[in-house]
C-alpha cells in the first residue's frame, strides 16, 4: 500500500503546471475546481490566494484521483 502523499492540482491552468515542472513537481492528477478568482474588497494578495487555494483544495477533496 502506498502511504506517499499525493499532489493533485485543483486547476486546469497551463501555467501552474508549467510553474510546477519548473521546481521539479508533477501533480499526479489534475482536478478543476470550479472556483471564481474573484477578488474581495480590500483583500491583501496574499489574503486572496490562500482563499482560493484553501477553496480549491475543499472543492476538489473527495475526488477519485485514482
């Protein structure tokens, strides 16, 4: 039984695989979550991304990822 942590990328962007391969990381699935980038009023970058990658990761949780 593999007990190794699995890497699924909740997004069909091109460019965060692309981003990925760059440090040496392959998602084992990819998983579009279906989450709005929008931005809140006021809302700090790092604020926003955390929101949206914490979204993503709820929206994508139960997927079979095989």
């Amino acid at each position: 039984m593999n007990t190794q942590p699995r890497l699924v990328l909740a997004s069909a962007s091109p460019r965060r695989r692309a981003l990925l391969a760059q440090i040496g990381l392959w998602p084992d699935a990819v998983i579009a979550a279906d989450i709005a980038d929008t931005h809140l009023k006021n809302a700090q970058p790092p604020d926003l991304a955390r929101r949206l990658a914490l979204s993503q990761m709820a929206a994508v949780r139960h997927e079979d990822v095989g």
